[in-house]
C-alpha cells in the first residue's frame, strides 16, 4: 500500500488538478491524505467534495497554519501504507511519476527517492532564462551526486520514503525537505534521485513573489546549515553557471537575465536577514501568490 501526503495551504484554484494527477497513477488500494493548515479559502471545502467521491482521498485539518513540518508530521502519524510519497497542493504529476518513485524501494538500502521538478513559466518572463537555468542544473547535481553516492537533499515537490525512516520531521522555518533528507540518511539509508519522476511545478512570476520564494528557501538553507553543519546550496557555487548559461542565452534576453541576477542575490541576502534576525514560520513563508493560479 502506498499513502500519498500533500501538505496544502489556500491551493483551492490547483488541488483539485493535484489530486487527480495523483489518484489515476495510484490502486484501488492506495491511499491520499491532505492535510488543509489553517487555510482561509476553500481549500478544505474542495477536498471534502473530491473526498466524497473517491474514498481514497482523505482531508486532515489544521485549524492553525503550523508550517510544513506540521502537515507532514499529521501523515505520518495518519498514513498506512509502507511508503510515503509526498508533494505539494500547487503541482501536476506526471503521468508514471509515482511507479518511477516506488519501483527503486525493491532495494531495502533506499530509504528515499526524490522526484525532478519541472519548471512551467511563461518565455516572455524576466526570470525565464533564470529559472529554466536553475532547475536544470539542480537536476544535474541530484544526477551527479546520486552517482557519487552524495545525494541527500530531497525534493519537496516530489519525493518518496520508508515511513520507518523517518520517526519525525522537526520544526523548521524552510528547507524542510533537506532536513528530511538529511535525518533518513543519518539512519543508515540510501537517497537517490529519478530524473524521470517528474513533477510540473508553476514558478513565480512576479518579482515579489521570486523574491520571497527564494528568500525563504535560502532562509531555511541557513538553519539547516546551523542545525546540521551542512547546507545543500550556496550562492558561490550557483553564480558559477552564470557566464557559461549566458552564452546560450539570445542577446535580446540579456538585460532579462542580470536582473534576474541581481534579484536572485537580493533574495539571498534577504534569506540571510530572516535567519540571522530570527523571523516566526509566518514572516520568513510567505504565500507565492502566482504559484497558485
């Protein structure tokens, strides 16, 4: 038995396409659990009414927005399947992702499986290049370090694991998938990545959605460097891409990609301010408003 755990928060305009990319790759057996945190749309609503017509799908409520460690702690604690695959309220699967997860656990070593991320933004975007860069080369880091036998940082979009690998998922301000990568891997198992369980992921498209998209992943990148003496990114690394991506890029979009530049690092410094000021979940997770349409 498989359980399928989609933490969500005010998603009611995307669950409904989420849940069905989910439910026709899984058994008449295998089961789905929202969990709906303190959300103030009709989130709730909406998974009830798709609860009522396929009984796989169950919704858990919190009335009070308690951050995704929160939701995920409530479906382990729910779930009754052997593996967990997680995701997010806001993506499409694709079609064989879950089987492209689930087939690699025949090996007793995995403890977890991560998903590939693909970006859906618009091409006349300013953070097209930006974005389509970043999620390449983060998919050909997960490639590489999985070959090297390095690789620990899971995907939040898309991920599969043993439920006995992972006791509980801390509280953390963000990065709450690397905190989980990190904690399966310290108890003895294996994480590799499947490039081919693919997960569609609509990307920010405004600049203050981009800013505080990326200023609280890299805030979270900060705790998790404090908390286990190692962070999964760092902006060094991440700007060395920039000049070889440039060359490929047309001229015309130049101007487009070092303002993408420039707001990137913007957000960095702005994740190292939320972090270093201590900020509460709620002012470091700010809702990606363009992410939900």
């Amino acid at each position: 038995m498989i359980s399928v755990g989609v933490p969500t928060y005010n998603e009611e305009k995307v669950i409904g396409n989420c849940i069905s990319s989910i439910l026709k790759q899984i058994s008449k057996k295998d089961e789905v659990i929202v969990v709906a945190s303190g959300c103030t749309d009709r989130t709730a609503e909406f998974v009830k009414n798709i609860s009522k017509k396929d009984k796989r799908v169950k919704l858990l409520v919190e009335k009070e927005r308690k951050g995704k460690a929160s939701a995920l702690n409530l479906i382990l604690k729910k779930a009754k399947g052997e593996i967990i695959v997680q995701t997010d309220g806001d993506v499409t699967l694709e079609d064989g992702a879950v089987k492209n997860l689930i087939k690699h656990f025949s090996d007793r070593k995995i403890g977890a499986v991560s998903g590939n991320p693909v970006p859906i933004i618009p091409k006349n975007n300013l953070f097209y290049e930006w974005t389509i860069m970043s999620y390449k080369k983060a998919s050909s880091l997960r490639i590489k370090e999985t070959r090297e036998g390095d690789f620990w940082h899971l995907s939040g979009y898309l991920c599969a694991f043993r439920k006995k690998s992972l006791d509980e998922v801390p509280f953390a301000k963000g990065a709450v998938d690397a905190w989980m990568g990190k904690l399966i891997l310290e108890k003895g198992y294996k994480l590799i990545y499947e490039p081919d369980a693919k997960v569609f992921v609509k990307t920010p498209t405004t600049i203050r959605d981009f800013v505080n998209q990326k200023a609280r992943v890299r805030a979270g990148y900060f705790f998790l460097a404090r908390g286990k003496g190692k962070s999964p990114r760092k902006m060094k690394s991440e700007f060395s891409y920039f000049f070889p991506e440039l060359s490929k890029i047309p001229l015309k979009r130049w101007p487009a990609f070092f303002i993408s530049a420039f707001i990137y690092t913007y957000s960095w410094l702005r994740g190292w301010y939320l972090y270093k000021s201590n900020k509460s979940l709620n002012q470091i997770w700010k809702h990606i408003e363009t992410t939900k349409k």
